[in-house]
C-alpha cells in the first residue's frame, strides 16, 4: 500500500475512533446495554446510568450519595459476543454526497463496537463480498476496535455478485455460541433468506442496510452511463425522462420493503441507513424498538 494511502486510512480511523467514542457513550451505548444484557437474581455491582438504561434499576441510595445514577447490575448480565459482518464489496465505494456507503459501514461499525467495549463485550469481524474476504475473532479492547476499522477501511473485495449468505454461513462455522451479529451493507447481490433463517436460530441477526439517496431518489443529469460495479454491465439512460426516474425510483422501494420483509418474518430486526444521515441516530431508534418489544 502506498503510504498516502495508509495515512489515508489512519486519519478516517483516527476520525472514526473519536466520533464513535463519544457516540457510544452519549447515545447508543446505554440502549445497547438495556436491550441486549438480562437481569439475574443475584447482586454484582454497581454502575453508573447510562441514557436508555430501566430506570427502576436505580439504586437511589448509592445515587443520594453520588453526583450522578448509579443502577444495580446482576450476575444474569454476562459478556456476549458481538460480530459484524460487513459487505465491502465495489458496490459499497459509492456515494453521491461527502461519504461513501463503505465509510457509512464503518461509522456503523465503529459505534457499535465502542458500545460493546463500554459493555465489556468481545467484538469479532467478518468482511464478505462475493466470498468471504477477511475473519478478525472477537476479543476485546479499543486497539482491537481500531484494527477492526481499519480492515474495513482497507481491504478490498475481489470480482462477482455480493453474497451475503457467504458471511452468515461463515458466522455458523466459526461461532457456536450464541452471538449478537450486525449484517451491514447494501444487501445488493444475491438472496440469502434460506441462509439467514439458519443463522437467526442460533444467533441474533440485525440487518443494517445502507443506501444513497441517490438511489431511493435518482437525480436528473440528462443522459448518463448507468453501470453495476459487481458485473460490469452499463447502460446509457435519460435521467432527465421524469417516467424513467419514478420507475427506478419504485423499483428501488419495493426492492428495499423485500428486505426489510426477508428480515422481518424471520423475527430479525432491521434498519436503514444512509449516507446523508447520522447512524448512531437509527442505531439509537432500533434499539429502542427492540427494547420495547422484548
């Protein structure tokens, strides 16, 4: 790699460790804690309150002596193995604003990985694209979080159509124990709802799914090659044609609503993200979701 672009890299990791640092602890890490970590019968200690966190957890005893809440812990609430399974596959190097949905893949990594260090949990990374590319095993540790970024960032998936169903079954092989894996990516590619029904009874699978607006909304710049970075197909199209742009934008909404379907009937949770917003705000909003209906 040239050394421009290994200092390239270091700086968005650099920009991604401290954006997603103060993320985790400000807004996402506390829903993150309240939705995913039990309560025993046991007593283990006290933390301070995180936002999200029940609030009927309050030990109002140890509160009147701090200058913050402080909620009681249990034995129940044991580590947990998170794993994020990241498409970094060519279609994810586009982007019609200041990110591409690659960099929005790893902002969303990054605050789920620094909530799950807040929580004492290991971390583990799988990246795919037509194949599995790269498996970091879960441990825990901020240096660890930065590696992970950094493979995110860095590597790059060789030729052929997206398959995440690769990633999941990857997920089955190497984890046995039950896990809380994220699937992050545009989920452009080939099906992969017989695979995710396997994976979704052993683990908790949450689907992220990234888009541009350009994609739920195509922009009008006259006559332009439209080509697929998986397959290398092209094809010259009017983007002015108004008839043409709601076709491609309602092809667009019923691909997405499949997906979301393809999550949802198999009970996994799923949320969109795209690259003209701020994650840890979906994030937060999923989370919340999911604690309500636990």
């Amino acid at each position: 790699m040239k050394d421009d672009r290994l200092q390239e890299i270091l700086r968005k990791v650099r920009r991604l460790d401290l954006m997603a640092r103060t993320r985790s602890r400000e807004r996402v890490a506390g829903q993150y804690h309240s939705r995913f970590k039990g309560q025993g019968i046991d007593f283990a200690d006290h933390r301070a309150y995180l936002p999200g966190d029940d609030v009927r957890a309050i030990d109002w005893n140890v509160t009147a002596r701090m200058p913050e809440p402080y909620i009681r812990t249990f034995e129940e609430e044991r580590e947990m193995t998170v794993y994020l399974l990241v498409d970094i596959s060519p279609s994810t190097g586009y982007g019609s604003i200041d990110s591409s949905k690659r960099e929005l893949a790893a902002e969303a990594a990054a605050t789920i990985a620094f909530s799950a260090q807040n929580n004492h949990d290991k971390t583990g990374l799988i990246l795919y694209g037509h194949d599995v590319e790269y498996m970091l095993p879960a441990a825990k540790g901020r240096p660890h979080v930065l590696r992970l970024l950094r493979e995110i960032l860095y590597r790059r998936s060789g030729p052929g159509v997206t398959r995440p169903a690769t990633a999941l079954k990857a997920l089955q092989t190497a984890v046995r124990r039950h896990a809380l894996a994220f699937l992050i990516g545009d989920m452009i590619g080939e099906d992969f709802s017989d695979t995710l029904k396997p994976a979704a009874r052993r683990h908790e699978i949450i689907g992220l799914r990234i888009e541009d607006p350009a994609e739920a909304k195509p922009p009008d710049v006259g006559w332009a090659c439209l080509e697929d970075p998986e397959t290398g197909q092209s094809a010259v199209v009017n983007t002015s044609d108004p008839v043409l742009r709601q076709r491609l934008a309602q092809s667009h909404l019923r691909w997405a609503a499949e997906i979301d379907s393809t999550f949802g009937r198999l009970g996994c949770a799923s949320a969109t993200l795209r690259t003209d917003a701020d994650p840890a705000r979906a994030l937060q909003a999923l989370l919340q979701r999911r604690s309500r209906h636990a």
